[in-house]
C-alpha cells in the first residue's frame, strides 16, 4: 500500500525561517559580500533570502555534476564569475546531507582567498552526516527522511512547491506519477488552508 506524502513544513513557517535567516545575515555580513547559490535547489530559497537581506550583495552561481550518489566525487559544471578575493561569501545551499559535496565546494572556494566563507543552508540533514562541517545559518534540521519541495526534486520534478513534504523514496520509484499528483494535490491544499486564515 501506497504511503500518503505528509507536509513537514507549510509555506509560512518556510517564509518566516527565511525572513529570520535574512536577518543573521544583514547583521553579520559586510557591504560587498558574495552569495553564491549551488545550482539548481537553491534557487527557490536563494531568491527568497537575499531579498530579505538589507545590506548591498552581489549574486553568483556554482553548479556541479555528480558521479556517483554519496560518494562524494563531483566535478565543477559552473564557477564563479566573481572575483571573491578578500571578499565575504556566503554559499547556500538548499539541503546539506552527507558534507561530502559541500566540503569539496567550500574547498574550492577558499582557493580563491576570500576573506571569510559562511554557509547557509534551509534544510540540514544532520543525521546522514560524513563529514563533520560547520553551518553558521539552518533553516531547519530534517531526519533521514526523503524530501521534495522548495527546490527539492526527484526526478526534476517537485522544486516548484512552496512546502516541503516527506515522500516514500520506494512508493516514488513504483509510483511516479500517482504520487507526484498527491503531493501537489496536498500543496494545494495547503494553500488553500493558508489563505482562509490570512482572511
């Protein structure tokens, strides 16, 4: 039997993690700082957040490809077009897992002698850790539990949404499209909910 998707975090509470994240970031950043987003997840969560940031930044954009699922070995598809010397920077990321992806990029970026590189990340799954690294700024901790939504994909599919839901990993693999269809279906639900409250 099919799982049902559960909705783990609203739209809301997404919005209201950002809006305080926004904020750690305007009081420790410097004028001139780098965001440097790690395509493509972190695009929903990326545009969000530097609006809610309140002191001047410039955008850039790293993209990797992966080679094999957890094992660590990526290569650069995308780097920077910014000169980050002597620069803050900070790297966000939609989701870390492992660590083995992050520690490779931000190996790559102090290479190129920022003065300081700060991670932000909107989802950290703490308990699928390998390498121990530092997150200065977490939206929020997740289980081991498979996801989509807010720039999380299977397949491509599911970034759109604006809630993040927790999917049976073998029921998406079975059935792609039947679930695909609760999932956006419980979105819309939800936001249908949301706007009967706000009103």
């Amino acid at each position: 039997m099919m799982k049902s998707p559960q909705l783990l975090y609203t739209r809301d509470q997404i919005m209201n993690r950002v809006d305080e994240l926004g904020d750690e970031l305007t009081s420790t950043l410097d004028e001139g700082a780098v965001i440097v987003g790690v395509l493509k997840g972190c695009l929903p969560f990326m545009a969000d957040l530097v609006r809610r940031i309140d002191v001047p930044v410039e955008i850039d954009f790293l993209a990797l490809s992966v080679f094999a699922p957890d094992s660590g070995r990526v290569r650069l598809t995308r780097d920077l077009d910014t000169d980050i010397t002597g620069r803050q920077v900070v790297l966000v990321e939609d989701l870390v897992d492992t660590g083995l992806r992050l520690n490779f990029l931000l190996k790559h970026l102090k290479d190129r002698s920022p003065s300081e590189v700060r991670v932000c990340t909107m989802f950290d799954r703490v308990e699928r850790r390998v390498l121990p690294i530092n997150l200065e700024h977490v939206g929020f901790e997740l289980d081991s539990s498979f996801v989509v939504g807010y720039g999380l994909d299977y397949g491509g599919q599911f970034r759109n949404l604006s809630e993040l839901v927790s999917v049976d990993l073998g029921d998406l693999e079975e059935r792609s499209d039947q679930l695909c269809e609760q999932v956006y279906a419980l979105s819309q639900k939800e936001e249908v909910s949301s706007m009967g409250v706000s009103e």
